[in-house]
C-alpha cells in the first residue's frame, strides 16, 4: 500500500474534522432525518430528501478521511536534523533573483496545501525543484509562464 506524506498539523486537522463530522454533524442529520420522517409521506417530503442527501455527504466525507489517515505517513519535521537542504515539511525563504522579491512556502502534503497560507503541495513544480537542494542554491522553476529563478535563502524546521 502506497503511503502519502503529511505533516502533523495536516494530520490533526484531519482528525479534528472527523471527529466533528462523527460526534456532531452526524447526530444532527440523524434528527433531522427522524424529525422529517414525522411529517408523513417520504415521497414528497423535501427535508426528508435533503437530510438524506446531507447524510450521504457527511458519510462519503467520513470515509474519505479516514481512508487518508490509513494511507497517511506522517512526518514531524521538527524532529529531524536541520541540514539546510530541503526536505517534506520544511519552511523555505526564496529570492526570486530577478525581481529580488522574497516568498515564503511550506512543502506540505497535497490534501494540506492552501497557497493563501503560502502552503504548498510536495507534488507542485516549485516544490519538485525545490526538494534536495540546499540553502545557497539557485534552482529553477519550470512554470507555466516560463522558467523561474530562485535562491534558498533559509530552510526552516518549523
């Protein structure tokens, strides 16, 4: 079985969301479904319909999930040795060496990244360039528009 990295805050927030969709978005659509069935003919009942709809939803989430969690390998960056060179997990400062302009990402898993949080999937262009190079190290970035240059400026174990 194929496992896909993610770190401990992806993980947790994970859990987190099962744990909410079990303990209360569940019980709530179970009321709701038993609440429309007291209103007669399922047939034609429309909050019948839309709370089993809801429950399909909330199952299929449910599943999903946890068939993530399964497959999850989990990798608390923290933990290791900060070499400088770029790894799963770790914060990376670049320099874009023309406009001399600064970023900030995270290499995350793919089900983790948000790039409004400047979180990025391992599986994206820069981060493919970006993993096992060093701090110093120019790489480029083949992007949609063209080739990026950038320089490690920090790698962070954060």
């Amino acid at each position: 079985m194929q496992k896909f990295p993610m770190t401990v805050a992806g993980e947790k927030a994970l859990r987190d969301e099962l744990e909410n969709l079990k303990k209360v978005e569940r019980p709530k659509i179970v009321a709701a479904i038993a609440e429309a069935r007291e209103h007669g003919d399922l047939k034609e009942n429309a909050e019948y319909h839309a709370a089993r709809e809801q429950q399909g939803f909330c199952e299929g989430r449910i599943q999903e999930i946890e068939a993530k969690l399964s497959t999850a390998q989990v990798i608390d960056v923290k933990s290791m040795p900060q070499t400088g060179k770029v790894i799963f997990g770790v914060t990376v400062d670049l320099i874009n060496c023309d406009t001399e302009e600064e970023i900030t990402y995270q290499l995350v898993g793919e089900d983790e990244a948000d790039i409004k949080s400047n979180k990025i999937s391992i599986t994206s262009p820069i981060a493919r360039a970006l993993i096992g190079k060093e701090e110093g190290e120019e790489v480029v970035v083949n992007a949609p528009g063209g080739e990026i240059y950038y320089e490690i400026a920090e790698v962070k174990h954060l």
